[in-house]
C-alpha cells in the first residue's frame, strides 16, 4: 500500500499531503492543524527538515485520537500510511505494535479454556512433540523387556550367574529390545544429518582442515567465566552417556562461536548447542570413556549451532543478543506478535488475558526460545519437526518462531485451569508463574 501511495503521488509532497488532510477530514478527523491543508504542509515540513527520524510516538498517535471512536481503525491505517510516506522510521515499529497490542485486545477475555481451544491446543503438542507416539513405542519396550525377565525367570535363570550363557543370552534378549525401541524412536523424527544438510551444510563446512579448536586468547575473561558457568546446566545429566565429552564440546562451541562470529555471549545459547550436541551424540553409545569426538562430527555440530542462533535469535532479538536497554521493548514486541499469531493462525479467539497479557511479558521469551519448559528429548523432536519442513535449504527464522512459540502457548492452554486451581496463581502470578508451573510439569 505504501509504495502505491508513493507511485501515485510521486514527489508532489504538497499535494499529497493536501490529499491526506482532505482524507483525514472526511473520515471524522476534528483539530484545526489538520482542518487546514497549509498548517499540515508547513508543520510537517518543519518537523521533516529538523529531524526526520525522531519524531515521537505521541506526535503520530494524535492522528489516531482525532478520529472518531467508530473510525478508528480507519485512522491507524493512516497514521501507517503517513508515516511510511514522510519517513519517520522510528515511529512505524512503535504504531505495528500497537497495532499488534489492539488486534490483541479484541480477543475474546475468558478465565476458562473451551473444548474447541484445547483440542487445538492437544493436536499442535501432538503434531509438534510426537509425545503419543512416543509413549506407545516406550511402553511397548517396557513390557517387553518384562516379558524377557518372565521368560528367564521361568526357565529358573540364576542372575548373580553373569558369565553363563542363559546369563549372556538373557541380556542379549534385553538390549534387543532397547535397539528396537530406539529404532522405532529415530524412525519419528529426521537424522542428524539431515539437520546438517536441510540446514544448507555441504562438504566445505565440514572440511576438517579449516575446523579449528578456539584459541583462547582471543575471548575476554569475562565471556569465558560467563561460558564456563552456563555450560554445566545444560540439559546434559551426569549419568548420559560421554558426559564429559558432551560438556567439553558444548564449552569449546560455544567460546568458537563467541571468538569467531563477535556476537556477544548471551546466556542460554548453552541451551542451543545442548540440543544439537544431543542430537548428533545420540548413536555414540559405542564410544570408549575418554574418547574424543571426530572433527567432523564437531564441525557438523557446530554449523546447525551456528545456523540456528543466527537464523532464529539474530532475527528475533538481534545479533547483540539481550541487553537491559533493548530488554522490555524488543522482547514484549516479540511476545505479542508471536501470541497474535498464533492466535491467528490456529484459530484460537479466546484466552485469559490476566494470565497470558499480564506483566512481566518479556521475562519469559527467552526460556520459552531455549525451551526450558520441555524434556530434553522433546526440545529435539520439536527443533526436528521445524528443520523438517525446510526446504531448499530456506531456513525461515519466523516459521521456526512461530512453531516454538505455538508449543509454548499450546502447552499453556492445556495447564492453565490446574495451574489457577493450584494456588500458585497469586505467587509468583502470571505469566512468569505460568511457566515455572509449566516447567515444573515437563513434557
């Protein structure tokens, strides 16, 4: 619509703005300056002459208040129109997210969620998460293995026999059975590799030549403690297989990326290469205790690392990552887009707005894009249902926000009447206690 605008007037910036006020007029607008075409040519000129990219938000937003209330909507699309024309760059973000805050407000307050809102809610964990399949594949594997035991039982093994052959078979019938599980469980979701390749990775980013250790040197102190202490709390347990080496890699990744891309740390990135190391570690049973991983499996690892956090937090939050003067605005924005459309999308006109509106918006954003809240195996069957709609090596950031966020606000439909029943409700309260009750009941 803007560059129509444009075309048609060109720079005749006096008649178009003529034009405007006339509109403005016609749908309802009261206040001398815009009653006279001249006052708008001239007060606008100035402001534009003066300072073209500070012009406040409160300067615009009168536009929307001099429209009559039945018109409002018709006065916000102006104030876009006008300031997408006279380029005020600074003020189009602010009027899309009130935009964006409006749409909101007209969704439907209620404290209780509908069937139809939760059986939507139960179909994108579903789709997304896998968990019913999953659960049936795991169970199946747990009677079986009962079934083994049974089986040894009554033929009267004695277990404390280790080195007889009833023994030895016996424990053969039992890691057949895990085999068969973990087969079926890979058969749900894409291989590594195929992160590496949907992703856009060829053979040059996995040159085992040019993939180098960090040089240590190169990273402040500061970045290296911050590093060293995040990397522990990974979603990586002592008793996982190659502990260590999994830890070891996470930490070496992660001063890689901080040495070579100069994005600055944010905590949470840990999360991000937990998930990927997870996913490409996950055959690697095999492995002798002390053995390092090959070069190139750490160069594939740290490419999908390196993609993601590019792809995903560079656009939505920005290169330099989260810091206490872009905190509130930036992540509130992204809140609220992403809770629109949802909303949008999945047909979803009814939500608690105390609960998913409520203070303290931007404080949840980042757990919710490291996925915090889930299992660690569910955290890779999500990221394995966004990367397995990519195609031609296409990453788009704002599908894969839109699948993250629709997990969380899904999740939190499906828990909200237990979490406001459960007496937390009040503290912490809201959103932020929403999703420590959420946390606290991972999936």
């Amino acid at each position: 619509m803007f560059n129509k605008m444009k075309s048609i007037f060109g720079k005749n910036s006096k008649r178009l703005k003529s034009v405007l006020a006339s509109v403005l007029l016609s749908v309802g607008c009261t206040g001398t300056s815009l009653a006279n075409p001249k006052s708008v040519n001239s007060s606008t000129e100035k402001q534009t002459e003066k300072n073209r990219d500070l012009v406040n938000t409160y300067d615009v937003m009168q536009i929307v208040n001099m429209v009559n209330n039945n018109k409002k909507e018709v006065g916000e699309t102006l104030v876009l129109i006008i300031t997408s024309i006279f380029g005020y760059k600074k003020v189009e973000s602010v009027v899309s997210d009130y935009m964006v805050r409006r749409a909101l407000d007209k969704i439907q307050d209620v404290k209780g969620v509908s069937d139809e809102v939760l059986n939507i809610a139960d179909n994108i964990i579903k789709k997304y998460l896998k968990i019913g399949k999953r659960k049936k594949i795991v169970n199946n594997a747990k009677k079986d293995k009962q079934e083994v035991f049974n089986k040894a039982n009554r033929k009267g093994l004695n277990f404390d026999k280790t080195e007889s052959e009833s023994y030895k078979k016996f424990i053969l019938s039992a890691k057949l059975v895990d085999k068969t599980k973990e087969r079926a469980l890979s058969k749900l979701q894409l291989s590594a590799d195929e992160w590496f390749t949907k992703l856009g990775g060829t053979k040059k980013d996995i040159d085992i030549d040019k993939y180098k250790e960090p040089d240590l040197s190169k990273i402040s102190e500061k970045v290296k403690e911050s590093i060293e202490k995040d990397v522990p709390r990974s979603s990586i347990w002592e008793n996982d297989t190659n502990y260590n080496q999994k830890i070891a890699l996470i930490d070496e990744i992660l001063k890689k990326f901080e040495i070579e891309e100069f994005q600055g740390y944010t905590q949470g990135y840990n999360f991000f290469a937990s998930v990927v190391v997870r996913k490409f570690t996950e055959g690697d049973k095999q492995m002798q205790k002390w053995e390092q991983f090959s070069k190139e499996k750490k160069a594939k690892i740290y490419y999908v690392f390196k993609t993601i956090v590019q792809t995903v937090v560079n656009y939505s939050i920005g290169k330099n990552g989260i810091n206490y003067g872009n905190q509130c605005q930036t992540l509130n924005s992204l809140y609220d887009r992403m809770l629109l459309s949802f909303c949008k999308r999945n047909n979803v006109n009814e939500v608690n707005k105390d609960l998913f509106l409520g203070s303290g918006c931007e404080g949840v954003v980042w757990p919710i894009m490291v996925l915090d809240y889930l299992k660690p195996e569910s955290q890779i069957f999500l990221w394995d249902s966004i990367i397995s709609e990519i195609k031609d090596e296409k990453f788009d950031p704002n599908v894969a926000l839109e699948k993250i966020f629709d997990v969380w606000f899904a999740r939190a439909l499906q828990v909200q009447e237990e979490y406001i029943s459960s007496g937390l409700y009040k503290h912490p309260g809201g959103i932020l206690g929403l999703h420590a009750f959420m946390k606290n009941d991972s999936i």
